[in-house]
C-alpha cells in the first residue's frame, strides 16, 4: 500500500469516527428526548411548551443544524491535517 493511500484510509476513517459521534448525537436528541424520555422532558416547559414536546418538534432540528457546523469545522481540521485543503 502506497503512502498515498494509507492517508487517504486514515482520513477516511477518521471522517467516519466524526459521522458516527455526530449522528449518534443527533439520534439520542431527536428518538431520545423526542420519544424514550418524553415523559421525564415533560414535567418541564420551555417557551410554554412541555420539554419533551419541543424537543421532538424543534429541539432535534436545532441539535442538527448545529451538528452541521460542527461537522464543517471538524473536516476543515481534518482537511488541512492530511493536507487535502485547498
């Protein structure tokens, strides 16, 4: 294996390791809060709404779009570690 491709392997791997930690995230929000705790979220309210309402309505859409730029700013990290930035 050339050297070329070991990078290319390793940065592959380590952009899945992000994807896996980064929709992991966003599953435990938006099935977690929105469905399996729903009832503990509940017994709270955000904005007059009960917690576990909001979340599976607004909460997991918000947790995503942030997980979008997270995952930008963790590949440009990772782009210019094995320089493929341009």
């Amino acid at each position: 294996m050339s050297e070329k491709q070991k990078k290319a392997t390793a940065y592959w791997r380590e952009n899945l390791k992000y994807l896996i930690i980064l929709l992991s995230i966003w599953f435990l929000v938006s099935y977690g809060a929105g469905i399996l705790f729903r009832e503990t979220l509940n017994e709270f309210r955000l904005g007059g709404f009960k917690l576990g309402f909001w979340f599976a309505q607004q909460g997991s859409i918000y947790v995503f779009v942030i997980l979008i730029f997270v995952y930008v700013r963790l590949m440009n990290k990772l782009d210019k570690k094995y320089g493929y930035d341009e």
